[in-house]
C-alpha cells in the first residue's frame, strides 16, 4: 500500500451491513457477532453467507466473550477452534488480541493463534488499549509478524487519541498498519489523517427501530434498560461520505 492510498473498513455485525458496505465503497469488512458486547465471534452461519455473497475482503473477529483480553486455556481452545472452522470459508484474515494478567501483550498465547491462522493475515484489535506500555507492544506484534493493529489511541475516541497516534505511526515506520477506530465518522476522518494513519475503522452504525408492533418493555432478554426494540446496521450513506473523503484525501 502507498503512501497516497488509504482504507476503509467497516465493521459489519449482519450480512445487510456487510452488503451496504461494500456498496457504499469499503475496501475491507470486519465481520463480528456480539455487537452489545462491543464485537465477539460471528455465528458460522453469518460466516458462510458473507464469504459466499460478498466480494472484498473480510477479516473475521475471532473473540469467544466480551470482558477483558485475559484468557483461559478453554478459552483459547475455543478459539483455535473458531479459526480452523472459519478458514474453511475462506476469509481474508483473522482479528483477535490477547493480554496478559499484567497488562502487557500475551505473546505466548498469541503465536499459537497466529500459527492455527497462517498464511492469513492478522489485525490486532483495540485489546492494543488496554496494553500497560504500547511502545513495547508495538514492537511485539510487529516481531510477530502481525500486519495490522486496530487502536484509538488508548482513548475512548480516536480523535482524543490523536499524539499516541501519531507517535505510533513513526515509531511502526511502515512495519505494522496502525489502523485508527473508535469514534470514525466522516466529520473526523480529515482531521484524524493528520496523523499519518492510512486506514480507517469505522461501524458506520444506524439505529432502525423494530419492525415488532407489539412491544413488551417489561421483560428483558438481555441487559435491563437495554432497547431491545432498536437494531443497528452499517448505513450506506455514511460509509459512503467517509469513502468520497478518504478518495478526497488519497489525491491530496
């Protein structure tokens, strides 16, 4: 990837978003189920019908719960287990992030994901901002051959995490794409450029409220004062702004 050239991905939780993604431009998707738990390992179902419809390419989010990034020996049984399952289909790459219990990258643990995915590529997701010193860190997924690390910065918003990333693409120097997520949107995307990062992670969600006409607010399936009437999709329109911004800035 050049200098000029920079992308988009879209983080898809249905098969919908993912179509609205690829028409309204994006260059990747990442694919996920859990949305409430901010992202976990889609169902082989959505995995099968996204590969099987959708021509760009997808990175699948291997995350057995939402929580923290510390996980047991079932755990990362479960999933090696996702990815020899979802390799079958074909995607074009894995996502995941471990940690240990000190905070710093579980690079152990880590390498055995990295082996089960090979040759497909890796993105490191935002466990990278919970890491206790992301300098070291950096320098560890790249010495593990990692190509991608998801980040806003080690702030809740990419914008807000605008120094770290800065920092962080010159200390990569090309080694690893530093991809900035949380809080994209195309009112930001220009300012968070400035940065230097090249590629853009961006849900692009729209709440549409249920087509249910009986409603019964009393009983939750979930999480008390969760909407459970009120889904959320990648919107076109928006994944299609932030792709004639980015178009905009890869002439610039």
């Amino acid at each position: 990837m050049n200098d000029k050239k920079k992308l988009l991905e879209i983080c898809c939780y249905s098969l919908h978003s993912c179509k609205n993604a690829e028409r309204g431009g994006a260059d990747r998707i990442e694919l996920c189920g859990g949305f409430l738990e901010g992202g976990t390992s889609p169902s082989i179902g959505l995995v099968k019908e996204v590969l099987g419809q959708i021509g760009i390419p997808v990175f699948i989010m291997v995350r057995p719960r939402g929580g923290d990034f510390c996980y047991s020996e079932d755990e990362i049984l479960t999933m090696i287990a996702d990815i020899e399952i979802m390799k079958e289909y074909k995607p074009a790459g894995f996502v995941f992030g471990l940690l240990r219990e000190d905070g710093n990258i579980d690079i152990e643990n880590t390498s055995r994901l990295i082996k089960v995915a090979s040759p497909l590529p890796i993105t490191f997701h935002r466990a990278f901002d919970r890491c206790v010193n992301p300098e070291k860190g950096l320098e560890e997924l790249i010495s593990l051959g990692i190509q991608n690390v998801l980040t806003s910065g080690q702030y809740n918003f990419a914008l807000d995490g605008f120094n770290n990333l800065s920092k962080w693409v010159k200390l990569a120097k090309g080694r690893i794409q530093i991809m900035a997520g949380s809080g994209v949107n195309p009112e930001n995307i220009e300012k968070i450029a400035e940065t230097n990062v090249n590629a853009f992670h961006f849900s692009a969600k729209k709440a549409f409220e249920s087509k249910m006409i009986r409603t019964q607010n009393t009983i939750f399936m979930g999480g008390e004062g969760i909407n459970e009437f009120q889904n959320f999709e990648a919107d076109f329109e928006l994944i299609s702004q932030a792709k004639t911004i980015i178009e905009k800035l890869e002439k610039m």
